[in-house]
C-alpha cells in the first residue's frame, strides 16, 4: 500500500500516517524478556477519565512546554529506506495468546523524534511501563547496522516507540487483523471487516485552512486497559496536548460486523482558539468520475473517500462530492445538533480503479454520531489542491458556533462506526455517480465558453429503481448563481437508478453552489446532491 502524506492547509507532512512524532512505551506479555515497571498506586478504571481530565485542566492553566526530540543521530538521520527496513517481531507483541487482543509497536526515528509514554492498566487496576528495547525489532536490508548502534545509546533510558496498533480476529478466528491505529499528532485510523486502511481520524483540529496555519494537537501519553482473555471491546485513555488546548480522551472500540468506537472528551483551552475542529477526519481525493482536470495515469479513480455525508437533526440527508480543486475551497454546512457526518468512499467496484495494490475500492467510511446536544455550528469541508495521491488533502470536522476562549472547559461525546457505501439508516435513494463534460453540442459551430458544463447525477436506490419510467419524478434544483436549463430526468436501464442531467452556465467567475434533489409529486426521495462548481477550474 502507497504511503500517505497529510496535507493540510499550509502544513506538509511526510507519509501516512507518519504526522507529527509519537513515540511509545508499551507493556509486554509474560514471555518478554523485559519486566514490567510498576509506576503508580491503582487507579480504577471508573476513574482513570477523570484523572486524566484533572491533569489536562492543569496543564491548560500552565504555560506550553513542547516535548523534547530523541537525542539519538543514529535514529533521526536515518532516510525511509532505512525506516521500512525495521520491522516489529510478531513473537514479541503485547498480551500475545493472552486473550483476543495483541498489541504491537512502531520504531522510534525518522520522522518520529518526540517521545510519548503508553502505561497498561491491568486487571488490578495498577499502571505499568515499559522501556524500549532492541529485542523486539528486526533490523534488515539497510537498517542491520542500526541495532548496535542503539543498543548502545538508549542503555539506561526509555526510548520509546513510535506508536501502537491493535491487532483483534476480525476477519476469521484464526487470524488477528490490524484493525486500529495510533500513530502521529492526534491521529489514527480503524478498519472493519474486509476493509484496508484509508482516511484517518483526528482527537482535534485547530485552526485549519486559516491563514495564520494550523496548529496539530498531539496525545502526549496513553492508558491501555488489558481485557481479559475472552473481552471483545478494548478501552484507550488519552492525555492531548498543543499551544492552545490540553485534553482528556476515552476511547471504547469494539470491533464487530463494523468498527465502533465510542469517545469521550474533556478539553481545556489554555489560549483563545480561532477555530476548533471537533471529531476530524482526513482523507484523500486525488481524481475522480467528476474531475474536470486531465489526469495521466491508467486508473480512471484515484480516492480514499469520494463524497461528505451529513445528516440533519430533521434526519435530511445530503451528499457533497468531493473533488481535488485549483485552489483551496472551504465549504460549511450549518447546523443545530446535527445527527451525524462523516467521509465515505461509495464507490466500491474494482473497475472505477484497477489498482491492485491500493485496494481503493476496500477503503473505510466512517461515521460521526454526536451523543447528546452538541448546539449550533457547521460541518466543514477543506479540499486542498495536490498533485499526487500521497498527500492527504480532505478534511472535515465539527466547528461550534460559540468560541472556544482561554480558561474555558467543553466535553463532546461521540460514536464512530466504519462502513461500507451506504448507511442503514439512510432509506433515501442515494447519489451514485456525478460526472461533468462540456455543455457544447458535438459539432457545435457556436460553443459556449469552457465554464458552461453538462452535469449528469445518477440516483439509485430500491425503492426508485423499482419504478415505472412512466411515472413524473421530478428535479428540485437550486443554484445561488448562474443560470440552469435542459433540465431532464429518466429512467436509466437494467434498474441502475435515474439519471438528472442539466447545463449550468455560470455567472462570469463566480462559484456555482447547487442543490438537488428527486422528488415524486412533490415528495423527497432522495437524499439532497449538494456541488460547488469554480468557473474558473477550467481554462
């Protein structure tokens, strides 16, 4: 699988989910060679969260210290070569044939220079830690000669690791699959059954697309519960930390036929806050059915998530296309306690990319369900140019409308669930596809301008398709600009859904912002298609 860069706003950083620098420490199973370290008095798990808030309101009321970088030449001049070279030994990894759940860790180096602790909660309620050793890696190819090398500059320190993955039987019962992530900043990422890894998720954006640059919270420590042998859900606590914000975080995963993970989370501000961005997700989106750019590459679709799902507290359903724009675009999407949102990858059919070793077509969506009222704000939507599928160019997230001053203190409660391309419990017929061309006739003497497209967007859905094409569905469009005309709607064959086709000629260089919909006299059936077309992406 191609590595992955986060791009974001005026922020680059190399190779995902390598963003900002987690280093680990981790406890080991009885067979290490290496004990565990015993650091604190018990502390229940009922109350680790609000310990872990504790802390963070205090550091919130300090001054920001960064944390420090490794000290170890060795490990920071190394190139990405070098870093693939060293590879975790499955032997070694945590709680191995303890139960359903091992956990394994990430070398510190490369781009991972700032060490972060990782303490385990046992079943008795006492925290350990345990320091890095060279024992649990295997150092290959250009990395052989690292191994002594370090060994010799971590003796009587704790180096660390540079992230954690949980590995549980998703799959089949005889195999324990990587299914979530913890690895840079505040981000991670978690797959469900049969799906690879994709877009990744954030604890907290701030700043994002301003002007001023973003700031990138990290989880400066965690707190990993030990299930027990027969346990089929997972707890992580997380201490967050950044210039403006300290924060407590509650992770409850359970892996099933989808991905849940239930978070809590407790945030101080230490600064006044531009923007906060609650429950980000970041992705991917380099070319499309719906580009308009030439693209010179093989694979007609190159994309982790192809589209922005909200869902209204009025449960009013809309879809948003994603596209990768000439220039950077912020769209929001205003509500009161919105009922969810989150970055899908719809279009699953190997054909629309042949790519085989990608696997884009098994990419995750994920879905965001605010627990409780979370007020009036917006959903945004930040599509960033790029020129190569390696950087991460989507991201999303939930801004409040009240501002986020220092001193403050505000809790979010929220589910997230990995799926497929559609949700159950949207039964609207849904976009399927939304492609774009020229709005010139073939042969047309007289053409319109470039900026004049032909839009065509496909519904589809049981209840729709099912349908006589003799029956009237018709199209609710709604542009803020421009002007719209040859609006048609028909059946398409072989019960493939229903096709909206219509011409939009802009209004000079002003951006386009539309709305559709189906209806059938003059009731919704559809879930509302919503699109911002930029005269000027055409030259």
């Amino acid at each position: 699988m191609k590595e992955r860069i986060h791009l974001i706003s005026t922020c680059q950083r190399a190779f995902k989910p390598l963003v900002g620098m987690l280093i680990v420490f981790s406890l080991w199973g009885t067979n290490n060679a290496i004990a565990a370290t015993s650091l604190e008095a018990a502390i229940p798990q009922g109350s680790l969260f609000d310990v872990i808030s504790a802390r963070a309101k205090k550091l919130a009321e300090q001054d920001y210290i960064a944390p420090k970088n490794i000290q170890i030449e060795a490990l920071n001049s190394i190139d990405y070569q070098d870093y693939r070279s060293i590879r975790f030994k499955h032997d070694q990894s945590v709680w191995k044939d303890e139960g359903l759940y091992e956990l394994q860790l990430f070398h510190p180096g490369f781009l991972y220079k700032t060490p972060v602790k990782i303490n385990i909660v046992d079943q008795d309620a006492k925290l350990s830690r345990l320091p890095f050793s060279t024992d649990f890696y295997q150092y290959d190819g250009t990395a052989a000669h690292l191994k002594d090398e370090i060994a010799k500059s971590v003796e009587g320190t704790q180096l660390g690791h540079a992230g954690f993955r949980l590995h549980y039987p998703l799959n089949n019962d005889d195999y324990k699959d990587e299914i979530m992530v913890f690895q840079g900043a505040s981000y991670f990422r978690l797959v469900g059954p049969n799906q690879v890894y994709g877009l990744s998720a954030r604890g907290l954006a701030i700043d994002t697309a301003q002007t001023s640059g973003e700031e990138f919270p990290s989880f400066k420590e965690f707190w990993l519960v030990k299930p027990t042998p027969e346990q089929t859900n997972i707890t992580i606590f997380a201490l967050l930390d950044s210039p403006s914000v300290a924060g407590a975080y509650k992770f409850e995963i359970d892996p099933n036929t989808q991905t849940r993970v239930n978070v809590d989370m407790q945030i101080f501000a230490r600064k006044d806050v531009k923007k906060l961005g609650v429950a980000p997700l970041t992705s991917m989106f380099y070319h499309g059915e719906n580009s308009t750019k030439f693209f010179d590459d093989y694979r007609p679709e190159v994309h982790d998530s192809d589209g922005l799902l909200t869902q209204s507290q009025e449960s009013n359903w809309v879809w948003r296309p994603l596209n990768n724009p000439s220039q950077l675009s912020v769209t929001s999407f205003s509500y009161e306690n919105p009922k969810g949102f989150g970055l899908v990858q719809r279009d699953r059919d190997f054909n629309n990319y042949f790519d085989i070793e990608a696997h884009y077509h098994d990419r995750p969506s994920l879905w965001i369900e605010p627990q409780g009222e979370w007020g009036n704000g917006r959903v945004e939507l930040v599509e960033i140019p790029t020129d190569t599928e390696t950087n991460d160019n989507i991201v999303s997230y939930w801004v409040p409308e009240k501002p986020f001053k220092a001193g403050e203190a505000l809790k979010f409660s929220y589910k997230m669930t990995t799926f497929n391309d559609y949700l159950s419990q949207n039964n609207l017929a849904k976009v399927a596809r939304t492609r774009i061309g020229s709005a010139a006739l073939p042969g047309e003497d007289n053409p319109p301008p470039k900026s004049h497209r032909q839009f065509t967007v496909d519904f589809t859905g049981p209840d729709i398709n099912q349908l006589s094409a003799k029956l009237a569905l018709s199209a609710d469009l709604q542009l803020t600009t421009g002007e719209a005309r040859d609006i048609t709607v028909q059946k398409l064959p072989k019960s493939l859904g229903w096709r909206v086709a219509f011409k939009v000629a802009p209004q000079g260089s002003d951006p386009v912002d539309m709305r559709l919909s189906l209806k059938l006299r003059n009731k919704e059936v559809s879930e509302v298609w919503s699109y911002v077309w930029y005269p000027n992406d055409i030259k």
